[in-house]
C-alpha cells in the first residue's frame, strides 16, 4: 500500500485506480486481489473469466467488456478510470504523424498538429497492445473467448524457469558458508602468526591472500542462485501465428558491424548474412543492416554478391530445412546429407547448390585479391563514379537499400528479408567512439527505415547457427508475464575451428555455463556484445513499464537514477490523489521526456514547440522522423511514409554532427566512455530497473570464430581488460553508480563489481607467482612451521576449494577439463594482459594517452587449427615468459641445495616447490605456445635457452651448492695463498 492509499497491481506495477464513484478499484470482492482495469480486461480477453488467486468469477466486468465490444466500442477498461488521471508517458501513446509538407512550417520544422489532437482525444486512455490485428478486434468478445478456451496452448506460458535441483544447490550453498568460515579462520592465523626471519615476503603474501579471498567473494556470490530456462516455440507459433491470419510475431531488425574486410574476411561477413536472411521468421518480419566503418568498397561490392546468391540460397535451406543456414560451414558438415531427407529432388538440389556456392566463393575471393593494392586514384564503382569512401576518415555517409519489400525477389519469386548496406558519415574532427558509435547509427537508420520493436546484433562472424533462435527469444520478449520489463535475452557464445584441447580456454566455457546462469538468478546476465535481442524502448533509455516508485528526495544526480533528460522539480504544493497518481507515474518512468501536465497551460503551437524542441530534439537529435519513431511502442512505420523520404532521412540521421548536444552514448543507446561498451550498456539498463534474460536452446543459435593463437588470444583479453579498467575510472562505476534508484540488486551490483576490478587481481597475482621462486633462492617461506590446528585449517581450506568447484560442475554441466583450461588461463590472462590494462587505463586517465582498438584478425586458414602454433612475439608475453624461468631456476636451485644440506632439507623444500609446481601447471599451456609446432624448435625458444643457461650459471655459482657454508668459511679465512 503506496502512501496516497492505492494499491499497486500484482501485475504491471501500477496503481489499481478508482472506480465510477471515485472509490479504489477492487477487481474480486472475495479476496481484494490487486488488479487494476486495464489488466482485469486483458485477463478477460484472453478468457481468463475468474480470479486468479480465489476463483471467484468476474461476471459483472465480464459483462461490461463484453457489451463494450458489442457497441463497438475499443477502449479498454482502463479508459474508465479517473478523468484526471492522464499522466501517461510518451512512449505508451502511439499516435504518429507523418512527414509531409502540410505539417512543416516555413522554417522546416514540423508542427505537429496531429500529434498534439491525438493527445487530447487519448488524455485518459491506455494503448492497446499492438500486436492484436484489426481482424481480431472486429472479432466479438464471446467468440474470441471461446476460440481461447479451445486453444488451451495459446494462454500458456511461453517459457519455464527451471530451478536447480535442491539435492545439487543446498550442499553447493552449505560449501560456500563452510569456506567462508574456514577463510575467516585462516586469515585469524594468517595475521596472527607472521614469519619474522622472512617479514616482507609474510606481509606480500597475506595482502595477496586477502584480496584473493576477495575477489573469490564478488565472483562466487552472484552464482548462490543459478538457474535454467525452458521455452515453448509451438505455444509461441498457436498465439502468434493463427492459420489463415497474419502472423503477429514482433519484427526483428538485425545488425551485422565490420570494420576491416582484411581483417575480418568478406566471405565471414557474406555467410552471416545469408544465415540472418534465412532464418525460420516471416520475411517481412526481418531486415538485416550490415554496418561498413571502414567504407570499404570491397564490404560494398562482397554485398552485392551477397545480395545476388542469396536468391538461391534462401528458399534452398527453407525449402530443406536445413541447419545451420550458412553455407560455408553446412557445406563442411562431415555427416550424411541423405539422412532424415525424404524429397527425390534433395540430392540433385543439394550439388547444384554447392557448385552455386563455390562459384560465389570464387568470386569474393577474386573481390579480395583484387583490393589486396588500392590504385593511385582511389577505386571507381562499375559506372565510373569515385567511391565514396576511398577517405575512410572524411567521407559522406552511405546507404543501400539491396533487398526488401520493394527489392529483389528470390528465384521462386517469393519476397526475401530486406538487406540494407550503411556506412556512417567520417569527418576529421569528431570522435566517432569506434563500434558504438556505429551501432548508435544503424538504431537510427533502422528505426527510420523499419523500426522494428526488437534489435539483434551480431558481429559479422557470428553466424546464425540455430534457425529457429529468433522464436527462441520471444518465447520471452512476446510473453506478457515476462517480456514486461526485460531488456534483453541473450544467447551464450559458442564459437568453431578451436582445438579440442582449447589450449587457451576460447570457449570460455565456465563463464558462459556457470556464472551466467547465476546472473539469470538474480536479475539477469550481462550483455557480451554480440548474440543479444534488446528491446528497442530500453535502448532509448526509457525505464521498464512497471517500477518501484522512486523516493521524493530523488532529482537529476547522475548517480541517483539513468534519467535521459530529467529536470529537477519545483517545491511540491498539496496534491489531490490524481495529482499523486500522476507524479508517480512520471517518477516510476524513470526516462521520462515530458508530461503533459506541465503543457496543459499552453496552446497549440507552443506545446509542439516545447515537446519537439525543448524534450525530444535535446535527447534525440533533430530528426522529426526518428522522434515519431520513439514513439511507437511496438514499432512500425507510419503507413504514408515516402521511402524515398526515409531515405534522406536515414542518411541525416548518420551525419557526424547528428549526436551532439543529445543523449546518444551517454543515457541512450549504447553507452560511450569504454572499449568494451557492451557491459557499460547492459549496466545503464539494468540500473534502470530492466532485467535480462538467458537463453541457451539445445541447439546453440550463433556460432563465432576466436583467435586461437596465443597472441591474439591475449590481445582480445587485453582489450576487455582495458574496458573493464575504464568503466572503473569513470563515473560509471558499479562502486557507487546508481544507487539513489534501488533497482539494481545487491548481488547484481556484486557481479558488475567483479567485472570491472578482476584486471586489478594481476598485481597480486605476480606477486604471489614470484614468491615460490625467490622462497627457494632465498631459503626463506612465508608460512611458519604449522601446528595440528594450523594444519587442519590448511587442509580444510583446499578441500573446501576442491568440493566447491566439484559441486559447481555438477549442477552446470561443465566438464573438469574445461574448468581447469578456465582457472590455467585466468593465470596466463592475470600475469600478462591483465598488467597491461590496468597500466594502460591508468596511463589513458592521467596522461589522455588514448589507446588504438585493434580488430582480432579472424582465422581463414584452410589448414585445421593452422594457426594455432602462430607466434606473434609482443611485450605482453613477456611477464609470464619471466615467471616461467624464475620458478624454474629457482626448482632447480632449491633441489641442488636440498641435495646438499641433506635429509632435514627435503621437508622444508616440500612446501615451496610444491608452490612453484603450482605456478609452471598453470602456465604450461603458455609455455606450450611459445615452443610452438612440437617438430621444430622456433628461435624464440633457442635464445630463451641462452638466457636460461646464463641466468641459471649465475645463480648456480652464487649458491655454490657443493660446499657447505663452514667449508666455505675456513676456505676464505685459511686458503689465501695461491698455493694453499
């Protein structure tokens, strides 16, 4: 119960409103179950006819929807609520005008009259869901009611949580306490019981030790309650997608970003674009904008190929049903074609389709060897015009619209997705903040050209590798109990063409399998940058339907809330409960552009002055066009739009003058500031009050390539790192970013922590990798001699270690073996990458040294894991390198002096070489790499050995290991004669 005496509704949040006598709506008079109208009337269409909490029936409101419809009357029941209640939002109103020459004035910017009509006719109405077809609102409410009760798979829900058995989560959680408690013992004794002959190493390693214990903490903690989820894609095709009508399913506009065709090879690029236009979803419902920031004519003309084979080959892989829909990598499948094929016609269709597909390889890769050396002049398109983007920092920007609606058709004469080529506007002087700048593009270019109420983003080689996917998604983002206030859903990463052994941990198995699972949990995973259908409302920065009110004390802090364009308010005078009623729904919408309250005061013209350029133009920019377009809740285009206008339209909204002065990377879109704008952006929504969703059908929907050779494997964790350092230095920060809302939870906030401070954990992580060795070289250990009680702490402590990982592998299914190649390069990553990062975030904060992003070169290699024994030699390999031969002079150096000192020296060397063992096993797979192909000895490993035999003579001489130390004495003091 709010203070102003309303309840909230159980289902959307909102107050429940009054009734025709101005008392609080009560929906059953049994139980007083919260409900408000507008939720009462969906339940009742959807022939929901009693209450859900006791079953008593909702006669008397059945029967007022009922005489509603028959009078032909379409409002809702929430249009009887109180007159005075009309604080609606501007995205719930869906009421759009066009761009035509009778709303724009002599100065060129548009009145508006329309808009601000519809306002008035809609003050204290509720929009009604768009998704219902005008076929099915002419339908009458008895016959849709019986409809309903015969399709019992249409009222289902679309999905499932599916909690981990209590036989596998209880002791996994007992664990956690019971190591918790062991670490609080054993840092008692830890600090309590220093080494004083060897105090420096003590302190270094129990500061160490401490921030392990710590960083343990923000990881294991967000995984207390993981989950998995179920979906229903035969309940989504009997709500949706009725025969003989329409399908409903929401459209879906996928991105596709590259950058450099050379690096990022055109034939990758061409082959997610095929599987984006193939994939199981209405044609009209899909469009695919492929983004070129490099404005290379070889993405342009590898498009153009694109565009033309893929009249082939979609109806072929829906015509068969194949999986998965990319050509290059259905056609390398080793297993029977034949089977499961029942068509004649397959076989012989099938090797046409392959000669079709080589002959289009041939030519892209002629595409390749043809721009491998830019002519002099620049290059020239087929009609002898200059391309545009010979400059690739100063040119215009580009737009292609190449299938579609109004485009080609495929063979068979049926209608294909539509394929748009943008390359965004590059002049000298702006900062174009490299990929989300240009996803920030392609949301505006999609939104005026389509703007379909769902956006997929994948990088141009991740595949579509389960057709069905899409469905996948709005099994969730289609179901009205769940979709409401989801953000997101996104797809784990899986990638091909890695070794089996996954020397380097590219599959990142144990944070895909176990952590996001966890963070499904709580309020859902982070965003990995690809792989991810968002809601396009929560990218504009609006806040979810339904919220917590946020306290009265709130105003326009950047930390208090995710406010896109918030004005601090005036000294709240006595308000009557609509006016209550009103303020919260401006204060839940935590984006909130405007209300209409505040123009009520103001005639026509200068409500469409202050909303067009007072409100939406300072946020949005000063596209007309695309401000209607955020307006429309569920999508769509205006049905007199001009295509000729959207156009011109879309080629302003790329202009690289178009973001300044507005929201875009800063509260909208995706979010500016770091390297890895993918966390930054899913933080921003997830402050904001939105929840995300995990998705991991059986069959897993995309499919990537990874840099498989050490090098490149350690640049990409070196460019995540750097991301993770700068979200930390910036005023985004988890640490103290968006507290004033209360909607991101705790444990929530504990995970964006340990995403952006794990960098850090290098500089103990070195620290404690050198401690064995200079422990064996000096003679010294940081652990004194250990009594029965500190033995047991010791041993508890890695049992505990031990239990806890074996219980985690159990309930997410990860294999052991991937959970050790995790932990191997979470060592290998810590003591090289990660110490490059936080020095170059550092450097970027205090000195403004900005630092390059390099595109991670995709392998093309036909030979398998051809790359793999690649060695690209950079300074980061060179701290692991140290560690690697300092442990093992110092193996060696600790065994000559036990074998000097005799058998009370092997007790004492247990401990440190042990140590050390841990140090080398974790760093084998680097060592492995630098050795490269085990049949030939690279130079690098030769002149490594040099320096290996030299340092280790130097250290061997100074032990001197085969005289004892009171030979030695007497040798000094008694030999000084040559002749002695």
């Amino acid at each position: 119960m709010m203070e102003s005496g309303v309840p909230i509704c159980k289902t959307c949040g909102e107050y429940v409103g009054f009734d025709s006598h101005g008392e609080v709506f009560v929906a059953c008079n049994e139980c007083n179950d919260p409900i408000c109208k507008a939720c009462l009337d969906g339940e009742i269409r959807e022939g929901r006819k009693s209450c859900t909490r006791c079953g008593t029936p909702y006669n008397e409101w059945t029967e007022l929807a009922v005489a509603e419809e028959e009078s032909g009357n379409h409002m809702t029941m929430a249009s009887h609520l109180n007159p005075a209640v009309d604080g609606t939002h501007a995205r719930n109103i869906s009421s759009v005008s066009t761009v035509d020459s009778e709303y724009i004035d002599e100065s060129g910017n548009p009145i508006w009259k329309n808009r601000v009509e519809s306002w008035k006719e809609k003050k204290n109405k509720k929009k009604k869901p768009a998704r219902k077809s005008k076929k099915e609102a002419e339908i009458p409410s008895e016959q849709q009611l019986e409809e309903n009760s015969q399709s019992v798979d249409a009222t289902q829900p679309l999905s499932r949580v599916v909690p981990i058995p209590k036989t596998q989560l209880t002791p996994y959680r007992a664990v956690i306490i019971m190591r918790l408690i062991i670490l609080s013992l054993f840092f008692h004794y830890r600090v309590t019981h220093p080494v004083d002959s060897a105090y420096t190493l003590w302190l270094t390693s129990v500061i160490c030790e401490i921030w392990f214990a710590f960083s343990w903490v923000l990881d294991q903690f967000p995984k207390w309650s993981p989950i998995n989820r179920d979906t229903y894609i035969d309940r989504l095709s009997a709500r949706y997608e009725r025969e003989g009508e329409p399908s409903e399913l929401a459209a879906v506009d996928f991105f596709v970003s590259t950058v450099d065709p050379l690096k990022e090879p055109p034939l990758i690029t061409g082959n997610t674009v095929l599987s984006i236009l193939a994939v199981d979803y209405p044609v009209d419902k899909v469009s695919c904008y492929v983004s070129d920031d490099g404005a290379a004519m070889l993405s342009f003309e590898s498009l153009v190929e694109t565009a033309e084979f893929a009249r082939k080959w979609v109806p072929f892989s829906k015509k068969f049903n194949i999986e998965p829909r990319a050509p290059e990598f259905y056609f390398s499948q080793k297993i029977d074609y034949l089977k499961d094929k029942v068509q004649p016609s397959f076989v012989k269709e099938r090797r046409a389709m392959k000669r079709d597909y080589e002959e289009y390889k041939v030519r892209i890769n002629a595409l390749v060897a043809k721009a491998q050396k830019t002519p002099d002049e620049g290059w020239t398109m087929a009609d002898g015009t200059a391309w545009p983007g010979n400059n690739t920092r100063d040119h215009p920007g580009m737009i292609q619209v190449f299938l579609g609606h109004s485009g080609a058709h495929d063979i068979e004469g049926n209608e294909l997705p539509r394929l748009v080529y943008v390359s965004r506007e590059k002049r000298p002087g702006y900062q174009h903040h490299k990929k989300a700048g240009a996803e920030n593009a392609l949301v505006r270019v999609s939104a005026v050209l389509t703007n379909a109420p769902y956006i997929l983003n994948l990088d141009c080689d991740h595949y579509v590798n389960n057709s069905k996917a899409i469905r996948e998604a709005m099994c969730f983002l289609m179901d009205p109990q769940v979709g409401r206030d989801v953000c997101y859903v996104q797809f784990p990463q899986r990638f091909d063409g890695i070794d089996k052994s996954d020397r380097y941990a590219n599959r990142n198995t144990v944070f895909f399998d176990v952590n996001m699972k966890g963070l499904d949990g709580i309020q859902g995973p982070v965003y990995v940058g690809t792989g991810c259908v968002f809601n396009r409302q929560a990218l504009y920065g609006y806040g979810p339907p339904s919220l917590p009110s946020l306290p009265k004390t709130s105003s326009c802090s950047w930390c208090s809330s995710c406010c896109c364009c918030c004005r601090r308010k005036k000294p709240a005078k006595e308000k009557d409960l609509s006016e209550v009623y009103r303020d919260a729904k401006r204060e839940d919408l935590n984006a909130a552009i405007f209300n209409l309250r505040e123009i009520e005061s103001y005639d026509e013209n200068e409500r469409s002055l202050i909303i067009s350029q007072m409100s939406f133009e300072k946020t949005f920019g000063l596209s007309a066009v695309f401000i209607e377009s955020t307006l429309m809740e569920y999508g769509g285009l205006p049905e007199s739009a001009n295509p000729s206008t959207l156009v011109r339209e879309a080629i302003q909204v790329i202009s690289c003058g178009y973001e300044e002065k507005t929201s875009w990377g800063k509260e909208i879109g995706w979010i500016y500031g770091s390297v890895t704008e993918d966390i930054l952006t899913g933080f921003k929504m997830q402050c904001r009050g939105w929840r995300s969703i995990y998705c991991m059908p059986l069959r897993p929907a995309f499919k990537g390539s990874a840099p498989i050779n050490l090098s490149d494997r350690l640049h990409q964790v070196l460019r995540w790192a750097l991301g993770s350092v700068e979200i930390f230095l910036s005023r985004h920060c988890p640490l103290w970013y968006g507290f004033g809302g209360g909607r991101l939870k705790w444990l929530q906030r504990l995970a964006y922590i340990n995403t952006i401070v794990y960098p850090f954990t290098s500089l103990p992580l070195i620290a404690y990798c050198l401690l064995p060795a200079i422990c064996l070289l000096t003679g010294k250990f940081i652990i004194p001699t250990l009594s029965n009680l500190a033995s047991i702490l010791f041993l508890g402590l890695f049992l505990s270690i031990i239990i806890t990982s074996v219980l985690e592998l159990r309930w997410s299914g990860v294999s052991i073996e991937d959970w050790w190649r995790n932990e191997q390069f979470w060592v290998i990553g810590g003591v090289s990458a990660h110490l490059f990062a936080v020095f170059q975030g550092f450097l970027k904060m205090l000195a403004g040294l900005d630092t390059n992003f390099t595109v991670t070169a995709k392998a093309t290699d036909d030979a398998e894991f051809g790359e793999l024994y690649v060695i690209k030699w950079t300074t980061v390999l060179i701290p692991p390198t140290t560690i690697l031969i300092v442990n093992m002079v110092g193996v060696v150096a600790g065994f000559s002096d036990a074998l000097n000192n005799g058998y009370e020296a092997w007790g004492p060397l247990f401990g440190k070489v042990f140590f050390a063992f841990w140090v080398i096993f974790h760093l084998y797979p680097f060592l492995k790499g630098l050795m490269g192909r085990q049949n030939r000895t690279p130079t690098i490993v030769i002149l490594w050995s040099v320096l290996l035999a030299s340092v280790f003579s130097l250290v061997w001489v100074k032990i001197n290991p085969f005289v004892s130390k009171d030979d030695a004495s007497v040798i000094s003091q008694g030999c000084i004669a040559i002749d002695c």
